[in-house]
C-alpha cells in the first residue's frame, strides 16, 4: 500500500510543475475538453487486494499475504455538467492473495494461493471542483458488479483436495479521489480508490465441519486501485 501511495504522490508534483501550477502560468490546454457530451479513454493501474473475514467463533484467524496486482481497461464519460459526469469503465484487474489457514501442520494443508482474474465493470459518478489552470481536483463514487474468471466455482474439490473455491460473481462500492490535468493533446488523471465488496464470496468446503470454512461467517474482496487515466 505504501508503494502504491508513493507512486501516486509521486506523479503530482510532476504534473502540477509542468501544468505551470508553481510558474504561475495561464495558458490553457484543450479550453473545450470538457465540453464534449461523450468522451473516451483507457486507463492502466495498479492494486492491492484483500479479503475481510467476519468469523462465528473468535479463534486464530486466517493470514492474509497481498500482492501487487495489474488493472486495465476502458472508459466511457457522459458529461451532465460542469461537475457532474457519469462514467462506465469495462476492465480487467489481476490479483493474488496468499491465504494461511491456522491449526495445520503441513503447507499443503495450511497454505492456498488465491489468483482472480474479474472482469470488472463499475457504474460511477464524478464530481469535480472547478478547473484552476490545467488541472481540476475530483471525488468519484458508485458501484460495481464483476465476474472472477478464476474462482473455482465449479470445481467439484474443495480444500481437502487443495481447491480453494469462491463465487464467480461480486457486487462491490466503490470511492476514490484524483486530479485531472490537461496536457497538449489529452488529458491524463491519477487517481486512488477504495473497492469494498457487499457479497460473500466463499464456497463452503462439501463437508460441514470442514476445518478450512466452517467457522468462517462471511468472506468479501476489499482493495485499493491506483489508475492512470488517458483521455
């Protein structure tokens, strides 16, 4: 996390240095940008995935390692206003997320590695502050539906044979800030933002009494993204 913060951070000052914030400069990039009723873009970013475990009884919880993960995809803007913008953005996040179960003895008992591949579709609404120069400060907020390509789901094994499963589909919140700035030819926005899952995502293992999920209550994604938007 403290990575992806710093790579975010990093690119602002960049960015407000050649947008003339400190020289004090004028001029304006692409006046008419924001105009426009339909805009497009693509954006590539980064996350950091995690699981949130409510469990029935209080025993030793599950060890959760998280990786750094890959983001990609679309973006389609309508313009309401001059604050206002209603956004889909179709794409791809690649995640893992290393799982330690406690009370076993043997790594192949007690260790899963958990790849998602989702293919990830948020509806958002964006409310920016007015433009100053070539840059404008924005919130985003909305919600998310998406399919994990590599869940499991209907794998018959479950963790006694060393197949950790979860549902194929998720609902998720989704909040977040950035910067818009306005190059010479597009406009380029960093941004970081917060996914909360709303589903529980764990199959139970077949056997009820299973050691692995039984005294798990509710198992949903949370994660932060770091995208960089080209429009």
């Amino acid at each position: 996390m403290r990575q992806l913060l710093f790579i975010l951070l990093s690119t602002i000052p960049l960015c407000l240095q050649a947008q003339g914030f400190f020289t004090k400069e004028k001029v304006r990039n692409n006046p008419n940008f924001d105009k426009k009723l339909f805009s497009w873009g693509y954006y590539l970013g980064t996350n950091v995935y995690d699981f949130n475990f409510d469990y029935i009884n209080e025993v030793d919880e599950v060890e959760i390692e998280k990786g750094i993960g890959f983001n990609v995809g679309l973006i389609g803007n309508m313009r309401i206003n001059d604050y206002l913008d209603l956004r889909l953005e179709p794409g791809v996040i690649f995640s893992t997320r290393n799982l330690t179960f406690p009370n076993f003895e043997e790594d192949k008992d007690k260790f899963r590695e958990v790849k998602s591949a989702y293919v990830h579709i948020p509806l958002l609404v964006k409310f920016s502050t007015k433009r100053i120069n070539n840059f404008k400060p924005f919130v985003i907020a909305g919600g998310s539906i998406a399919t994990n390509l590599s869940s499991n789901e209907e794998n018959p094994d479950d963790n006694a044979a060393g197949e950790f499963r979860m549902e194929s589909n998720a609902q998720f919140l989704e909040v977040g800030f950035g910067i818009d700035f306005y190059l010479e030819y597009f406009k380029f926005s960093p941004s970081i933002r917060g996914v909360f899952g709303l589903s529980d995502e764990l199959i139970r293992d077949n056997d009820p009494n299973s050691p692995w999920t039984s005294n798990i209550d509710e198992m949903k994604t949370r994660g932060v993204f770091i995208n960089f938007t080209f429009q």
